[in-house]
C-alpha cells in the first residue's frame, strides 16, 4: 500500500511539473496579465472598483435611512399634533386659530418644530442641557 501511494505521488509531481506551465501560459493568455507588476495594477484597479460600490451602496443606505426615520417623525409629530389639539371645540374662532396654527406649523422647519414640541413637554433646562451635549 505504501509503495503505490509512493509510486502515485511520483507520478502526481511528473504531471505537474509537466502541465503547469502549460496551466500557466494558459492563465496568461486568459487573463491577459503576465507579470506580478501587471497582477498588482489589475487588483489596484479591483479596489478601486470595489471601493466605488461600497460608496454608492452606503450613499444609498443612508437616503433610505434617512427617509425611514423623516418618516417616523413625521407620525410622531402628528401624534403628538393630534393630542395636543382641542377635539370638542368646533366654533369658527378655534377653526381659524387651528388654520393659523396649521399654516405657521407648514412654515416652521423641522428642527424649529421638534424644539417647539420638546419646550412643550420637557422642562427648558432639560433641553439646553441636551443641546448643549449634542453640540
């Protein structure tokens, strides 16, 4: 048994000797690249590729990131819009004070908005304090 496994890694180094560079012009006629300068260009150019998708699969992550989390918000401040708005009252007075609301809430940004929902539901110093680490 252990002469034929002898006699079969013998045979095994022949063919390779034999076949590999056969195998290896073959890989350069392939590939087109013959030389470790070349092989280096080509992965360099490979990074650089690679590099480029992460960018534009990340650029792409972070937009819909984005919109999911404008969309959260969004519900949340109409939540809170919803709660804090008188439901019994239905006189023309609380309906034009609700339409002057609505309108200068359109006009407000967001970041105006969120300050002026948090002022309303925590105390002043709880925010300064708050902005004061976020900055």
């Amino acid at each position: 048994v252990a002469s034929e496994v002898a006699s079969n890694v013998r045979k095994n180094v022949a063919t390779i000797r034999e076949e590999s560079p056969k195998l290896f012009k073959m890989g350069q006629d392939i590939t087109g690249i013959s030389s470790k300068e070349e092989l280096r260009n080509w992965v360099g150019e490979q990074l650089k590729l690679a590099t480029e998708c992460v960018g534009e699969f990340m650029k792409g992550y972070r937009r819909g990131r984005d919109e999911e989390v404008d969309k959260m918000l969004h519900q949340y401040f109409q939540e809170l819009d919803e709660q804090q708005e008188p439901s019994g009252e239905n006189s023309p007075v609380s309906e034009e004070n609700n339409v002057a609301a609505k309108r200068e809430r359109r006009t407000w940004g967001r970041r105006e908005r969120r300050r002026k929902k948090a002022q309303t539901t925590t105390p002043e110093s709880t925010i300064d304090s708050e902005i004061g680490h976020a900055v």
